[in-house]
C-alpha cells in the first residue's frame, strides 16, 4: 500500500498543517478508518471488553460498517459484546460501566436479539435502586452522578436510546434530568464550554487561562450528538440540547489551531499540544451538524476538512493513531506514538460523518427529525424572567433579578452581624434566572463520583458564587454601606441604619414584573423608633429598579432627611454627579471590568452631594428631602461589562440619561 505524503508524521506539529491537501473523498476516507480499525483490531486494548475506554471503538466499528458495509467490523462488536454477555461493567452507579451497552443496543437495533438488550434494562433497575434517598444538589432535582464531564458521553446516550427502543419514557426522564444537572454544575457559558469537574474551578494554566480540557469536551460533544440521534423530536429539552450544540460548536470553531488540530487545553490555543482524540470528536460533533444541515457551511465545513486532514496526519504508517493523549483528567501530553483505544474510535466516528457528507446515500435513515431544523441563536438555561423570592436558606436573604441585574436584601438572621439596609448587587453574564441556582450550588456539597466509588474519600467542594463560573459572580461588598442605592436616615451628619429588613410582603409576582415590600424598624439614638417600609418593583428589559420607601419617626409621618449611596468597590471609583437632571452615577473596575451603579432621583428632592468613609468603607451619597409624609422615591442599579451591553462609562452615563428621559 502506497502511504500518501499527507499521512508522513513529523516530530514538530508544524509538519501538520493541512493547508494544500487534497479535499477528502469517501474512498480516501474510508480507507484511513480502515488502516486505524484493522491496526486496533490487531493490537486489541488490555483493557477489559466492558471498559468505558473501549465504547467509542465498538461505535466506531458499527459506524465503519454502516458506511463501508463490511462485515467485519460489525462481527469484531459482536464478538465483543458475547464475551461480555452484552452487559455493562461491574460498578452500578458508575457512569463509565454504562458505556459498552451503547454498542449492544446498536447490535439490538439490527437483529432485535432480546439478550442484547435485556442486560441494559436489568442495569437501570439496578442503578435506581442504589440511588435511592440521593439528595438533589440542582433545580433540575438531578443526584449529579455524571460529575464530571466525560460521563455525557457514557451514560445519558444509553438511557435515550433505550427509552428510544422501548417506548419506555423513564429511561429518558432520568437521563434528562442528570444530563441537565451536571450541565448546570460544569457548564461555562463565558466560554460555552465545560469544566473537566469541579476541581478545576479556580485552576488556571500557566498562561492564566481557565483549563477547559479539549477530550471532556470532545466526550461532551460526543454525548450530545448521540442524545440528538435519540432524542424524541417533540421532547420539551431538545431545544436545549440544540442550544447548547449550537454554542458549543461555535465556540470549538474559533479555537481550531491553523495545524486542524485543537490543543489539549481549549484556551491556550497557541501552545504546540494539539491532540487527536479530543479533534476526532470536535470533527465528528462539527461534520454531523453539517450533515443535518444544522451548522453553516462556509464556516464548518472547512474547519472540519482541515480537522480530518489533521487526524489523518496523526496516523502512523502502520495504521496505529497517534498524538492521543493517555488516559487523564487534565490537558497533558501527546506525542506520535501516545495511543489508546478510544482515539482509534473517535477518528472511526469522525470519519463515518465526514463519509457521509461526501456521500448522502452512506447517511443513516430517520434523519427526519432535523428536516427544516434552525438552531437556537445560543443556549438558555431557561428563559429570561423576573425572579422575586425570601431565602431562608441563606439568612433570610431577598433576592431579586431580572435579565439584566440580580440584587438582594439581607435579611433578619444578619441583624446582628454588619450587614443592614443596604443593596448587594448580583452581576450577570446571562439572561436567565440565576439566584436559585447560585444558591443551591453555593450550599451544596459536591464530589467527583469517581473519586467516592473508585478510591476512596471524595474531595469535597461547593460552587462558591462568589467565584465567576460563566454566568457572573457576587463581587460586590455592602457591609454597613447604602450598597448599590440603599437608603438610610440622615441625622446628625451620619446616615442612620434601620438595620436589616424585619418582615416581606410579596405584591406581584409575574415573569415580567415583581412588587414587594421590605420592612425595617430600628431604635435611634435617643430612644425614638424609625421605621420604613420600601416597596420595589423590578421590570423585564431594565437595568434600574424603582424604590419607594416610607419613613416614621416613633408613628409620625414628616418631612426627613434621607441619604441614597453607591459604595466604592475599588479605590478608582469615578462618582459623577447632574443634581440638576437627578443623575447620579459610579463608574470603577472590578477584576478588570467596568462596572457602572448608578441613582436617578426626582431633582427637585435633592439637596447635595457628599461622600462619606474612606478607604474600603468610602461610599458617595446623594441627600435627598422625602415629601411632607416621610415619603421619597428614586431608581437604583447597575451596568457591567461582563455582560456586554454596558462596556464605557460613556455607555452607563447615557444609559441612565436616556432612562431619565424616558
């Protein structure tokens, strides 16, 4: 056999690059799947026949022979699968041992053999009854078992084919609900693209980026398409599911290396460690899209003929796959002769979908289901909508958010520490609702399952939300401060805090709009009691809440003096006053981004600016008169550039103008 120059590996990645290679075709193709199938076939894993290792091969030699039509490589998963009984590993729970029974139910499909479906079944019973009484650690009410990446890969493809080939619909509603648990754990929507587990939260590499592993990812990819292939077409999570395709895709696009090759670790996409196994799966997720008609051509279609290319640079003469990086959890090293199984499979899949891009009649049938498709412009957790809730979980918090801003109020159980009535400020990256779900993670202890199971004590963690996973962080400090637009008595040249809120009154509570109320009651120097009552609403579509707040002295309504603060986070703070138009704004970074919080006020009620503490303490106020009932109302909130609508201070200034206006 004539070896093409193109297969001629180099020591050096540079000797990779696919530019100037000829376009794949279905012979040129098959015929590299073959060399890579024949030599695994003849050098066989010393892993055992139900190892989670070998799936991605079984896959491959069943897609091999679905575009080639020979024999053998449906017979070599056979072999495989009577040896093993067409049953999982050993460890029930554990996601990897449900890896192999996605070959046996491609077997079942063929011959409706019960003995090859049976053992599957036989397991989820198994696996439901070890998982009784897991408490849920997501709203999605998952036990996060799939806890770290790569298991959207071994187990939810098997649960949705099995519910496919049953009609059953528990295997599914299972496999939904973990799936989407550990997507709300792992998933970084900054970058659309997942943690390897929890651990590596606040790891970076040496180059200070976050460490998103190219094979995790690639194990994603792979489990995402499989879900798709099983997926009922009116199921209420595809949309999801196409969603998180859709920026999963178009995030991998842009860190393809020139070489075709995408490095081990996602981010640091100049480094010189581009590795096959985790190309072979971005190749494979990139060309099934393209054959759905799901991606656009000009973009996908050259990144996946240069990815192929690349992989056909990795194979040796011998037909042994190369530059796949050994069994890990991290991104490491992948030199020419670093093989392992599931590389040979993942280049099998990647190049049956390649094939049948080239060839229509080599596509699988039942691709009805993505006739006409559009996928959505990005994924949404859940659509955006206004949130108002009491959290007696954390301290008697009130939180609410919208699109745009998440604030909360602390509440009774601080009233002895040094929180009071001012306004802690949540900026997001995403649309969604957040506040439950940083709550729950935040209070959740989380584990690598593996780590429990396979040896031994659990490294515990929880998802602290003051860390930035993706969504946006709590990084702002209030203390005893007006925070972001909290309100105080102003007397004897000090502002008076009422303290936390002591009771909540809920008014409307819709996706659009919230309303409730915060009551707060202290005792003043002197022995007087203050009392206030704040109502807040919070809208759809705004950055600025509005606050209405009523003030008593000892039961007396009056005219009082009253302050409205912005708390300096950082010590660059840019306070700009308009007394005149009522507009007051703070312009600062924090962690290298702008952050803009701002008051607008009736200007007639404004009597002077001032600024009050130093240091960490220092906030800018705005004194104000309330009206002869005690009474002031005013609009409070923030910008972020995080988000990416408010990235200048110029673009926070003229957003509060602009709402003033209106």
């Amino acid at each position: 056999m004539k070896i093409p120059a193109t297969l001629f590996l180099a020591a050096a990645f540079t000797s990779l690059t696919p530019s100037g290679t000829a376009a794949p075709t279905v012979e040129s193709v098959t015929s590299q799947m073959k060399r890579v199938a024949d030599w695994q076939l003849d050098h066989p894993s010393k892993h055992p026949i139900t190892d989670w290792t070998q799936a991605p091969f079984y896959l491959g030699l069943v897609n091999l022979h679905q575009v080639t039509g020979e024999a053998k490589y449906l017979e070599a998963v056979d072999g495989y699968g009577k040896r093993a009984g067409y049953g999982p590993g050993k460890l029930v729970v554990h996601p990897d041992d449900h890896a192999v029974l996605q070959a046996w139910l491609e077997l079942y499909r063929r011959d409706h053999d019960l003995a090859k479906l049976k053992p599957s079944i036989k397991r989820f019973d198994e696996l439901m009854e070890k998982l009784q009484g897991e408490p849920a650690v997501s709203e999605w009410g998952g036990t996060f078992t799939m806890s770290w990446c790569d298991t959207l890969f071994m187990s939810p493809p098997v649960w949705t084919h099995l519910s496919e080939l049953t009609g059953d619909g528990k295997f599914l509603e299972w496999a939904d609900r973990e799936w989407w648990t550990c997507v709300d754990v792992l998933y970084d929507p900054q970058h659309c693209l997942f943690w390897r587990d929890h651990r590596f939260f606040d790891r970076r590499s040496e180059a200070g980026n976050k460490i998103f592993w190219s094979r995790g990812n690639g194990w994603v990819v792979g489990g995402l398409v499989h879900v798709l292939n099983h997926l009922p077409a009116d199921h209420p999570s595809r949309g999801r599911y196409l969603g998180l395709y859709h920026d999963m895709m178009h995030a991998l696009v842009k860190l393809q290396h020139d070489d075709g090759l995408w490095r081990t670790s996602l981010l640091d996409s100049d480094g010189d460690n581009g590795e096959a196994s985790g190309t072979a799966f971005f190749v494979y997720g990139i060309a099934w899209g393209l054959n759905r008609g799901l991606l656009p051509e000009e973009t996908f279609r050259p990144a996946a003929e240069k990815g192929w290319a690349a992989l056909e640079g990795c194979i040796q003469r011998d037909g042994m796959p190369g530059h796949i990086q050994k069994i890990g959890d991290r991104p490491g090293e992948a030199g020419p002769e670093s093989t392992e199984i599931y590389g040979a499979g993942a280049i099998l899949l990647a190049g049956s979908e390649i094939v049948r891009g080239l060839d229509p009649e080599k596509r699988r049938p039942a691709l009805a289901s993505f006739d006409g498709v559009e996928l959505p412009d990005r994924y949404l957790r859940e659509q955006p909508a206004v949130r108002i809730r009491y959290v007696p979980e954390r301290a008697d918090d009130f939180a609410f958010e919208n699109d745009l801003v998440a604030f909360r109020a602390y509440g009774p159980a601080l009233r002895e520490g040094a929180e009071d009535g001012g306004f802690d400020a949540w900026p997001k990256r995403v649309p969604y609702p957040v506040m439950d779900k940083w709550y729950v993670e935040d209070r959740t202890k989380l584990t690598v399952y593996q780590t429990a199971e396979a040896h031994g004590q659990p490294e515990w963690a929880a998802k602290s939300y003051h860390e930035d996973h993706g969504e946006g962080y709590d990084v702002y400090k209030v203390g005893d401060s007006r925070g972001c637009g909290g309100i105080a008595l102003w007397l004897d040249g000090q502002p008076a805090n009422l303290e936390t809120y002591t009771a909540y009154r809920i008014i409307e509570d819709t996706p659009q709009r919230g309303v409730f109320e915060l009551d707060y009651e202290a005792m003043l120097p002197g022995g007087s009691i203050a009392r206030e009552t704040k109502r807040v609403t919070i809208e759809l579509g705004s950055r600025l809440v509005r606050c209405e707040s009523a003030f008593t002295i000892d039961g007396e309504a009056k005219p009082l003096e009253v302050v409205i603060g912005l708390k300096h986070q950082t010590g660059d703070a840019t306070f700009t006053a308009s007394p005149p138009s009522g507009r007051f704004s703070l312009w600062e970074n924090i962690d290298g981004l702008g952050f803009g919080s701002g008051v607008i006020v009736d200007p007639e009620q404004v009597v002077k600016t001032l600024e009050h503490g130093t240091g960490d303490a220092k906030q800018s106020l705005v004194l104000v008169r309330t009206d002869e009932e005690g009474k002031i109302s005013w609009h409070t909130g923030f910008g972020w550039e995080g988000q990416g609508g408010i990235t200048t201070e110029k673009e926070w200034v003229d957003y509060l103008k602009g709402f003033a206006m209106r």
